[in-house]
C-alpha cells in the first residue's frame, strides 16, 4: 500500500516531531550540562555564566578528583564487585536456567514455584540483616556485596526463555541419542549459541553492582572497602570534602568554589564507564527487556 | 495362565514406576546444576523468611531468634499508635499514587508518540537519549538533583533569577519534595518504560491499519481505536504490577534526599525501617513495620489482580 500523505497527516506528524524534539532536549539537557560545567571554570558555573558551551575550558576538577585516594579506591573496590559479582550471576544463573528450560527435568514445577514465591515474599531488611551479619559474618567482607544477590528470578526467567525459544528442542534429543552428557551439552552447544542472552544478562547485573549502594550502606563499615556509590555519597550528598584534593587550595572560599565543581567531574567520572558504552548494547538491552516481557 | 497376567501387569507397572526414576537418574546432572541455586534460595531468602517471627517476638541476640521470647502483637499495636504512623503511611502512599499518576501514562504516551515516527534514524536517537538516564544511579541521580536545585547558584535558581524570580531552597522546604522526587523519577525512566510498550506496538497487525486507512480514519482516531486497545493488556500487566508495590516507595532515593528539614514530608515505611531497625537497633519493631508493609503490599496486588481479571481477560495469574 502506497502512504498518501494528506495535510492532517502532515500536520500531525510535524507536532510529533517538535514534541519529541522537546522531550529529547528536556532528557538531555542536565546530562549536557553537567559535562560542560566539569570542564568549566568553577567561579563561571557558580556565577550562572555556563549555559551552552563551557567557559573558560580546564580539566582541574578532573585533576582533583583522580588526586583523591578515596575515590580512586572506591573506583577499584567497585570494579572488583562489579567482576566478580557479575561472574557469580551468570554462572548461578545458567545453572538455574538450564535445568529448568529441559522438558525432560522431574522437579521443574518445584523448582520454578520455589524462585517465583521469592518475587512476591521476602523476610524484609532487618531478617536479611541478621542472617547475613550476625549468622554468615559477612560484614566487611566482599561476600556481602556479591552474594545477597546470586540470582535474579526475573534474569533466570529471561535465559531461561531464551533457552527454550531459540535452542530446537530436537538438538537435545541428538545429543541424548548420540550419549552426549547434559554438562557436555551445555557446555558445547546450548551456551555458544546463547551469546546475545548472556551480553544481555552481564549487562542488567554488572549494571546492578556498579549503581549498587545500599548493601555497602549496611554491611561495610570499613572505608577501605567502601565501592564507588558510597563515596559518591559522601561528597555529593553529605559535602564532605577530603584532604587529599585540597592539598594546594589556599582560602576557604576557593575551596568552596573548587568542592561545587568537583561534584560535575565526579558524576562524569562515576557514571562514564556504562553511560559510554550503553548506546553500543542497547540493541541487547532491548531484547532482554522484550524476552523477558513475552513470558512475563 | 492367571499367573501370566499378574506377572505381565506388574512388569508393566515397574517399568511404569521406573520411568520416573529413569529420567531422574538419566538427567543427575541437571540436579547437580541446580543444587547451588537451590541452597542460595534457602539460604538468602527462605531463612530470612524464617526470621520474620522476630515481628511478634522481643529479639535479643544472646537468645537467637528461636530462643527470643514471644511478644504478641505488641510492636504492632506500638506502630500503630506511634506519633509517626499517620506521617510515614500518608507519605509512602502520596508519593506512590503522585508517582504512578504522573510516571505511568508518561511511557504509554511516549511509545505511542514513537510509534508513529517514520524516519528510523531520529526514532533511534530519541530512543538512545531517552534510555539513557535510566543507567544512572540513584547516589549520582541525587547529587545531580541537589546540583540543580541548589540556593543561589543551581540551574534551576539562576534560572528563576533570570526571569526575576526569587531564588528558592527547594531541598529545605518539605512541600516540594514529593514533586521533586516524582519529576525526577520520569526524567529518568519513563524512556526505559516505554520498550515494554513500543515492542507491544509492533505485534499489533498492520492490516488493521490499512482497513481503517481505507475508512478514512485519521491518524488521532488510529491511534485512539487501534494501537491503544491493542497495547491494553501489556498495560493492565504494568498496571497490576505498579499497584503491587504501591506501598514500596523505594528506599535509596527519599534516603539520599531526605534531610532533617524536609523529613516530614518525605519519611515513608522503608526509610523508617532502616531508622528504627538498622541505626536505633529495635529489630523487631522494625521486622513488623516491614511486615506490615509487605502484607499490604500482598492484598493490594490480589486485589488489583481480581479488578482487573473481572474488567478484561487480561492478569498477572
């Protein structure tokens, strides 16, 4: 069918567009702002002069933030969560999936009402606390930012979807007939061709981890160990400012002035490493959000 | 000749009773697999259910959770009639209804928007923009906030300045916060919402479309008749889900906002959870605020489950 294209259609598409137009400009507007803010002059963004393109073009907010030790520890603390607890998900979650996708598995009604009951109950905060503090001793320890969380029902219905719908169940009945083990089969053909689900899934997790803070909040009393968001924390949300940074800033008004600014660099910093690769994977994240909403 | 056919039924009834069997025991792999997911359930979320008796008990840690004395309803009674009830209650609920009131038709109306752009490049670019802000965290998502809305010197007061306005406090003074905490809410996620919605509109069938070209119906009248009774039941699904967890106003971020002056307008039941349980250490009234909370949460999901089932044929289960 050939789309004639009468004035009402025109007129309608034209409003379309310049709504979007809008909303894409409200979207994107603070994210612009805060970068150009980092690499202005801090007296500049104070004064409201920063508005389109930065002023006074300078990379020291950027200096003082890698200066800070806390900040380059948290950011290694997180990058080591974000592995390994990442690692830990999408093993527990194969482990979870696999079985569960096999028609042949006695026990898959059990298993899957057991996960599905935990979306809807939970022992709630303080429960959860003790078990893990009081009973496991997982305070302080990296454990209790890797294991509360092993597995996502909703992530192991999505591989476990994927699982079903793009492995030919025929392939599994070959295998059997031709004595090849359940791991073997696993291992050598069900995952290899699971690649997308699996990108999909490294992302929703690793995602988690490197936002997560709450569990930080509550199990970690050591600063050492304390990831990205709590720090992050601390100096956006509570305006405590470390020594480190302020070595070489004389007066307490410049050091007012630089600690604003600093807050820009800082949320460039810390949100960089996902904001910039996202646009390349979000075709993934896609798919992941839409298999799972087709069982779901 | 008896005998036989006793022998023959009872073969077939041991191989019938085998054929389980078989399978488990041909399948022992998988349940090697599963073994560690199954104890990680257990472990993180069956045990902590165990400890929710701690609610109708006085915990103390020498004692253990078994071993703690029985209690009653006690620090239910307490919470009820304590000062904060009415506060925290009336502000979950307020800003969960002002967030689904606002956050939830804003995803609909944005696929719908999307759908019928035809030029795949700039529908990509809104797309890619409008995710974006959803990868943010809620710590840098507050700080940005509390960046823009600062005294003086924020985007948002410099801007009022501009236009000759006075410069506001918008962090200090209470009756704000919800607004603020719902807005910002959308900035961030309506785009991310609305995937769910724009993969809905691309099962609807095209043909409907054409006949209703063929009609004359204009685009308005399309969108109103065709795209959105077809995305409905994707919509009733959100809708119950969004009502289940009206009464769970997310912790992180009315944490990170919350200060001593805006605490009355912006304490709900999980923040006060963390308060009462994790920094004054009274477990168990805490456990029964949270209880409370998630058995609320629990008949408002079943509720809007049956609306729902009895308005269309649409339900979670």
């Amino acid at each position: 069918m050939i789309a004639r294209k009468s004035k009402d259609d025109r007129i309608f598409d034209s409003v379309n567009i310049i709504l979007l137009v809008l909303i894409l400009i409200i979207v994107l507007y603070p994210l612009y702002f805060i970068i150009i803010a980092s690499f202005s002059d801090p007296l500049e963004v104070l004064a409201g002069k920063v508005f389109l393109l930065p002023k006074k073009i300078n990379v020291e907010a950027y200096k003082m933030v890698f200066r800070d030790e806390s900040i380059v520890t948290g950011y290694r603390n997180t990058i080591l969560y974000t592995i390994l607890g990442t690692a830990i998900n999408i093993v527990m979650t194969i482990l979870a999936a696999y079985p569960l996708s096999r028609k042949d598995f006695v026990g898959r009604g059990f298993f899957t009402l057991m996960m599905a009951i935990t979306m809807f109950f939970s022992g709630g905060l303080i429960p959860t606390y003790l078990l893990i503090s009081n009973t496991l001793h997982m305070q302080d320890t990296i454990w209790a930012m890797v294991l509360p969380g092993a597995v996502s029902v909703w992530n192991t219905v999505i591989m476990r979807t994927y699982f079903q719908t793009s492995i030919p169940e025929g392939l599994h009945e070959a295998a059997v007939v031709d004595g090849c083990s359940s791991t073997k089969l696993l291992l050598k053909i069900v995952l290899p061709l699971s690649k997308p689900v699996i990108a999909v899934l490294v992302l929703f997790y690793g995602v988690g981890h490197w936002n997560s803070f709450f569990n930080a909040l509550i199990y970690l009393s050591d600063k050492d160990k304390y990831p990205l968001q709590l720090i992050l924390r601390s100096i956006l949300i509570q305006n405590t400012m470390s020594e480190d940074m302020m070595t070489d800033v004389d007066s307490l008004a410049n050091r007012k002035v630089l600690a604003e600014t600093i807050k820009y660099a800082l949320i460039v910093v810390a949100s960089a490493p996902i904001i910039m690769i996202y646009p390349f994977l979000q075709k993934y994240f896609v798919k992941g959000v839409m298999v799972g909403a087709i069982k779901g | 000749m008896l005998k036989t056919a006793e022998l023959r039924q009872q073969r077939t009834r041991n191989r019938h009773g085998n054929f389980a069997w078989h399978r488990i025991s041909r399948n022992w792999e998988l349940y090697l697999m599963i073994l560690p997911v199954f104890l990680f359930f257990i472990v993180f979320h069956y045990v902590p259910m165990y400890g929710i008796q701690i609610a109708f008990k006085n915990f103390s840690g020498v004692l253990g959770i078994w071993g703690s004395p029985w209690a009653g309803v006690e620090h239910f009674i307490r919470f009820f009639n304590g000062t904060y009830f009415k506060e925290i209650v009336w502000n979950t609920i307020s800003i969960s209804v002002y967030s689904l009131l606002v956050g939830f038709p804003v995803p609909i109306i944005l696929a719908l928007m999307l759908n019928e752009v035809r030029n795949k490049h700039f529908k990509k670019l809104v797309q890619t923009v409008t995710y974006a802000p959803y990868f943010i965290s809620v710590v840098v998502m507050a700080g940005m906030i509390l960046l823009f809305l600062a005294p003086e010197t924020g985007v948002f007061n410099q801007m009022r300045k501009f236009f000759g306005a006075e410069s506001i406090n918008f962090m200090y003074e209470g009756r704000y916060f919800k607004t603020i905490y719902v807005l910002s809410g959308v900035w961030q996620s309506a785009g991310w919402g609305s995937i769910i919605y724009l993969s809905a509109l691309a099962g609807i069938d095209p043909e409907l479309h054409e006949a209703a070209v063929i009609d004359g119906a204009s685009r308005l009248r399309r969108i109103w008749h065709i795209n959105l009774p077809g995305i409905l039941p994707t919509i009733c699904i959100m809708l119950i889900m969004n009502c289940g967890s009206l009464m769970n106003v997310g912790f992180e971020k009315v944490f990170l906002l919350m200060n001593d002056l805006n605490r009355s307008h912006a304490e709900v039941i999980s923040t006060y959870v963390y308060k009462v349980g994790l920094i004054n250490r009274e477990y168990s009234f805490s456990t029964a605020v949270g209880l409370f909370n998630s058995v609320i949460n629990f008949i408002m999901l079943l509720t809007v489950n049956t609306i729902t089932k009895k308005l269309n044929q649409s339900s979670l289960f």
